[in-house]
C-alpha cells in the first residue's frame, strides 16, 4: 500500500502525543514520529491522528 501527503500538509502536522514532526511512509501507509515511537495510519488518503489507532514501532 503507498500513501501520499502533500508536501504543505506534511509540513504543518504533528504528532499529537510528542508535538514532534512526522516523516511519511508511504510504502507503509503511515506517517511516523520518531520521538514518540508511534505510526499512524492513513485510511483513503486521510492521517488518522489518534494515539490509540497508532501502532508502536520498535
């Protein structure tokens, strides 16, 4: 599955946990912040920025 966020978007969000930058990947489907550890998805091209639909990453 490939995402794609529009460069402006990416720019303004964050995570809602750290208030950290998010990078996304876009063969994941996902948009990552490093500092908290957390994915989170992109369902129909929309981020779904909720820490409890977020996946943990090692």
């Amino acid at each position: 599955m490939t995402a794609k966020i529009d460069d402006w978007l990416l720019d303004i969000l964050a995570c809602p946990q750290s208030k950290a930058p998010l990078r996304l990947d876009e063969e994941a489907g996902e948009l990552v912040c490093d500092e908290s550890g957390l994915a989170y998805p992109i369902r129909d091209g929309i981020p779904v920025l909720l820490v409890d639909e977020a996946r943990r990453i090692s």
